[in-house]
C-alpha cells in the first residue's frame, strides 16, 4: 500500500509547532554545563560550570577566595556532578600571650641543733613567672582549638625552706678547727663543738663529687648539680665558712667529676681541677685528664686562670678519668687506671713512677687507684693492682695491695695485702715523737671480702708509716661494715671522721670507739681542716 502523502503546505506549519512546545518548557542547563551551589560565608552561590569542573575551579569561578587554612568538603580535587554542593569553612588563626604563676616548691631541712617539733623559715617562697603563648583556630568564629606553643620563663620560682628540729640525744663533742659535712645535699660545717652546726649551703643541689676545706678551713669547695640537658653536668662553687650569712660564689667551671682540691699553701687561695666531657653515652662523660689551675683573692673573686696540662687520652681506660694529689710542698701526684706518678708543675707532664695492670671491670666505668702523699714530699701510698692468684688474666685479678713508694725510682713496699680496691689510704697531720722525729699514721679501709673488693663493704684501720703496728679501729666485729669513702683525719690526729650508716660519725684512734654526730641519715661526704 502506498503510505499517505501530506499536502505540501502542511510541513512548515508542523516545524512552527516543535518550535513553540519547547519554548514553553523550562529553562535548562546547556549542553556541556552543570549547576552547582557553593556556600560560603552565609551566602549561596548557585554558578554554571562546564562538565567536568573541579571544586576548586567551581568556587575560583563564583568568586570565592580561600584562606591558608580554610575547609572545604568535598576536597578541592573533586570533580563535581550536576545539583553538587560545596560548604567552605572559614577557620582563622590568632595567637594570645597569657602570664602565668609558676608554684614555689616547699622544701625541708632537718637540723639536729633543732629541739624535735621545732621549725624555722630559712628563706620564704615565691612564685615564678612564665609566659605562655597559645595558638588559636576559630571555625566561623567560634573558638575549636587552643594550643601553646611557647613557654617563657620571666621570672624562676624561689622555694620555701623550713627548718625542723631533729635534735638527737647525743652528748656534744668538742671539734677542734672545722668540721664539714654534706647532708641531703646541704653543706653544714660544726666549730667548737658538735651541737653548733649550722648550714652554709640550703640549696640541696650539691651533688657530692667535691666537698673539700681550705687549708685554713676558711672556704669550702663543692659542686652542684646543673642541667644535663644543656650539656653541663655540674658546676665549681666555693662559699666562705665564716660568714653569718655566706653567700656562695660561682668560679665559672663546669663539669668536675674526678678532682677538685686547694693547695697545701692558704696564700695565695689556689685551687686545681681536672674536667671531663658531657656525653650520651655511659658512664655520662668523657675525661679530659687535664689539669688547670684557678686563684682567686679573699673576696673570693678569681685572679688567675691557668692551663697546666692540656686535654689528652689519659692511658688505657682514659675515657674514664685521671685523679689528682696535692703533696704537702706544693708537688702534684696523679693516678689513672694504668700508673701513678708525678706531674712537674714548672714544666707540666706525666711522669709515670709506677706502672699498673688496668682491672677489667667489664662495666662501663674503670678502677682507679686511691693515692696520697707522705708528709716527707716524697712518699706516696697507694693501691695497686696485685698479680692474679691462679689462671685468670692479669687484669681480672681480684688482689688490690696497700703499697708505699719512698720515692721516685725505690721499689714499691707491700704495706697491706689484700686490702680491696677501695682501701683510700689517708696520711694523718705530723705526730712529734718524744725523739724530736716526725711520724704520721696511716689510715685506710680493709675489704671484709677482700677478692670481692667491688662489691664489699670496709672496716677502718691504722697503721704506722711503715706498714707496722695494724690495728682495726671500726666499726666493731660483727656490725655492719662501711661504704667504699674517703675518711679524713682531726686536726690533732686522735679521730677520724666518716660515714657510717648514712650518718657522720667520729672515732678515737687510741680506743676505736665511736660516736654519731648526726642522725638524719643523709650524709654523704666529710672534711676536717684545723
């Protein structure tokens, strides 16, 4: 069949017809374009943007700027959809400085001069300063975040001190010259007799390497513990005796771990000190076995500085340190892991005079020898390293021997055999003997198990210059014996002082007994000068 035909006039008028339905639809998005809706700062923007567009090119194209730290959702990358909505966050940053109180600490001393329950206030407390800076992130102005990010101390807090009576029921002792002592980590000094003690250092920062009297017990050299963190270990400090109220003085040096101690002579006030090397690593430093000179006026104000031994590696084991001893007329001894000897101080150097098998510790720190000088300026005492007792290497040899050397090049004499690694011999003040001759004693510490000398503890005893007349003094058989120390003698040579159960105590040479001078526990260190 044929299909039906149109008369030719009907086909313009069927286009006009298309043509106006469509006008009389909506409006809509052309082809290759989408409608989307962005809010932002409480406005809506509804913006055409090609197929295809990102966020960021949809908002670039509304207008809509972005801050450093403005949100937006979806992300920036996102390729949008027809009917998509964009939210932009507004977040601000500000910064606001605010002062804050830093709490003083309340710190106490016991003081045995003190009737029990009694108190006093050595020094009133105070709050520090500090300034904290806060960063502060606002999300369309409301506050979302607040975080420091600086702290500034203006002003460190200063803490209360208060003084409570622990007075023990122990009868007084006269002291002849200065007594000195360190108790929780306070430097107190006694005169005349056992109950005027009084303190001369509160700060409870002294860390114990150096407690020494001058000569003349007038000043008394220590140390105080410093902040690791900005690579100091501890600081040299001297403080005058005989002040009511001293106040310390601070010789600028830092860093003293083995040796710190005045010159025989009071004129001038002469100090020397080896140092060492902060370091991460154990046992915390590493020495520098130098040795230096420092000598300042009675005000306590330094006037010369000198350098007599420049760093160098100490020998075997130099990492841990070399040790020092004054003689009586100015002469200078030293002592490391691997000899003794003499430094000349004109023309400064090691001269060894005896050479020492290093003990291997196999820990991180390294046995050095207790040494002091004879009053004759030529003798020394001190520990050696003994050969071993079977197959074991030398330098796992458990024997330490009390030994004297009459001087540079004489052979060294056995005094005491078997005394331990920490036996510390200590020379007493010049005895005048009814012949018009001058002899000392000599005081030093007995292992109780002599082949485990590291670990053991020591029992105190005497004996003439020559290694005759051995007498243990203290304490008693069967108590308890002393921590590894160096005791020191009273001006007079008829007591020694120490610490014994964490107290001080002093004992008669010619009875050995004994008798506590504190009570508190705490002590640590001592000094006697006349």
């Amino acid at each position: 069949m044929k299909p039906p035909s149109y008369p030719r006039h009907r086909a313009p008028l069927l286009g006009l017809l298309i043509l106006a339905l469509a006008g009389c639809a909506g409006p809509q998005a052309t082809a290759g374009t989408i409608t989307i809706e962005a809010h932002a700062d409480g406005i809506t923007h509804s913006v055409d943007v090609p197929s295809g567009s990102t966020v960021q090119q949809a908002l670039a194209q509304a207008g809509v700027g972005l801050g450093a730290l403005d949100r937006v959702a979806p992300p920036g990358y996102t390729v949008l959809t027809q009917g998509a909505e964009i939210t932009v966050t507004r977040i601000t940053e500000r910064f606001e400085v605010e002062t804050v109180a830093i709490p003083f600490e309340h710190q106490t001393i016991r003081n045995e001069s003190l009737p029990v329950g009694e108190t006093r206030l050595l020094q009133a407390g105070s709050n520090g300063i500090q300034q904290v800076t806060f960063r502060i992130l606002e999300e369309e102005g409301v506050e979302v975040s607040r975080a420091p990010v600086q702290t500034v101390a203006v002003q460190e807090p200063l803490p209360e001190i208060v003084m409570i009576g622990a007075q023990a029921a122990y009868a007084p002792l006269e002291i002849e010259g200065t007594l000195a002592f360190l108790s929780g980590g306070n430097a107190w000094v006694m005169r005349d007799t056992s109950g005027g003690r009084r303190p001369l250092v509160v700060t409870g920062d002294l860390d114990g390497r150096v407690l020494r009297l001058s000569p003349d017990g007038l000043w008394l050299l220590f140390t105080r513990r410093a902040d690791e963190a900005e690579g100091v270990i501890n600081s040299l400090w001297v403080v005058s005796t005989t002040q009511a109220d001293p106040e310390p003085i601070d010789l600028d040096v830092a860093n003293i771990v083995h040796f710190a101690d005045w010159a025989p002579s009071a004129s001038p006030l002469t100090i020397a000190y080896s140092t060492v090397e902060p370091s991460p690593s154990a046992p915390g430093w590493q020495a520098n076995n130098d040795l230096r000179l420092l000598t300042f006026n009675s005000l306590g104000f330094a006037t010369r500085r000198r350098v007599l031994l420049e760093p160098n590696p100490g020998g075997q084991y130099g990492w841990w340190g070399t040790t020092f001893a004054w003689g009586s007329s100015g002469t200078m001894a030293y002592a490391r892991a691997d000899s003794i000897g003499l430094v000349d101080l004109e023309d400064p150097f090691f001269s060894p005079m005896l050479e020492i098998t290093p003990l291997q510790t196999l820990g991180d720190w390294a046995w050095v020898p207790g040494i002091t000088w004879g009053h004759d300026g030529r003798s020394l005492y001190f520990v050696d390293h003994g050969g071993p007792l079977a197959l074991e290497d030398p330098a796992a040899s458990p024997v330490f021997n009390l030994v004297g050397m009459p001087g540079p090049g004489a052979p060294a004499l056995r005094l005491a055999p078997q005394t331990g690694m920490f036996s510390q011999p200590v020379i007493s003040p010049a005895l005048s003997l009814p012949s018009g001759e001058e002899a000392y004693l000599i005081a030093y510490l007995q292992a109780l198990a002599p082949l485990e000398s590291a670990d053991s503890r020591y029992r105190l005893f005497v004996m003439d210059r020559d290694g005759s007349n051995i007498r243990a003094l203290f304490p008693p058989q069967g108590e308890a014996g002393l921590d590894p120390q160096r005791v020191v003698w009273s001006p007079d040579a008829a007591r020694i002082a120490l610490v014994y159960r964490g107290d001080l105590w002093v004992v008669d040479v010619a009875t050995g007994s004994g008798q506590p001078l504190t009570g508190d526990g705490q002590t640590t260190l001592v000094d006697w000068k006349p």
